[in-house]
C-alpha cells in the first residue's frame, strides 16, 4: 500500500510509513499506537514539550535526550523510542504530530476503520469518548478511529471531522453566527 493510498503524504507520511511497516513486521503496532497517543495526549497538555520539539534553538542532541527521557518515564516500547531517536538526530521532531497523525490514519485504514479527528474545548473523559465512539459507530456503520484534540478556543462543544464530513457544534461557532445574525438584524 502507498503512502498516497492511505492519506499519508509529504515528510510526515513517509515517516509514519516506515514506522507502520517497523511496527507491524515486530509485531508492535497495538503498543506503538497506544505510545503514540500518549505522546500527542502529552503535547496537547504540555506547552513546554511542545517548544522542546519546535525549537530550533535547542541542539538535536539535547531534543534527543530529552523527549528520550519524557518517553522512558511514559514507560514508551522501544520501538517508539527508536522511532523518536531517529526523528530527533535527524531534525524532524517538529513533525511528531503530523506523523502520528499520519501513523493513526494507516492503521485505521488497515483495519478498516473511518477516522474520525474530534476537537474538543477541554480533554473528554472516558465516558464522553466511549458515548462518541458509539455514537459514530453507529452514524457510519462500523468501526471508527476515534482522534482527539483538545482546542480550548472552542470554548464547549465539538468539531468533528469524518473523512470529507466536518460537524461543527463548538460554542465559539454558534457564538459567531449568533453575532452575525445580530448584525443582519440591526
């Protein structure tokens, strides 16, 4: 499969590719999933890890030793750490979203999952995840890859984004187009 095929495109597709194919020959993909969402739950929470992979300021070597060490104590599989050793000595760590976005779509793809990117104004519980997956599942007819983003300009509600379908029930949305109806009205 390409990584055309599958959405995975550009710098970060390859990436994600070469990660896939690592992964699911070592038989590792379930664990390097999990790791993977961490690491994205982790630079959605974090400010400061998010300028340590950004910044061009900071030496590859001590990116390296730093995301490695964020990574040994999330108890990380080695494959995820070489992974991200990789990216760092080659300078690419600021891509890490983008490739575990990337990553998520193959392996949805592979299973025959729909993805689905959820943007939420705060981090959902479990309960809320599980009651969208239900949800979804049932709107599309099968299994979905739930990805979840925390966007705190959304103020409450959802985005959601299923394949070319995009729902859009944040507050910050119905608050502007509440502003632009009062506009129309005046």
């Amino acid at each position: 499969m390409s990584t055309a095929a599958s959405g995975a495109t550009g710098l970060s597709g390859r990436y994600a590719k070469a990660l896939f194919d690592l992964a699911e020959q070592e038989g590792v993909v379930d664990a390097v999933v999990a790791d993977l969402r961490q690491i994205q739950s982790m630079l959605d929470e974090s400010e400061d890890l998010v300028r340590l992979i950004r910044s061009p300021a900071i030496s590859r070597e001590d990116q390296g030793r730093a995301i490695a060490a964020v990574l040994e104590r999330a108890k990380a599989s080695t494959m995820t750490l070489r992974f991200v050793g990789v990216a760092a000595r080659n300078r690419r760590l600021f891509a890490l979203p983008q490739i575990i976005g990337a990553f998520l779509r193959i392996v949805a793809e592979r299973r025959g999952e729909v993805s689905a990117e959820v943007v939420s104004a705060s981090k959902m519980t479990a309960a809320q995840t599980k009651a969208l997956d239900e949800a979804l599942k049932k709107a599309v007819g099968g299994k979905v890859a739930i990805e979840t983003k925390v966007d705190p300009s959304l103020l409450g509600g959802l985005v959601v984004r299923l394949g070319s379908r995009m729902v859009d029930s944040s507050l910050r949305t119905k608050l502007t187009q509440l502003k632009l109806a009062m506009k129309g009205a005046g």
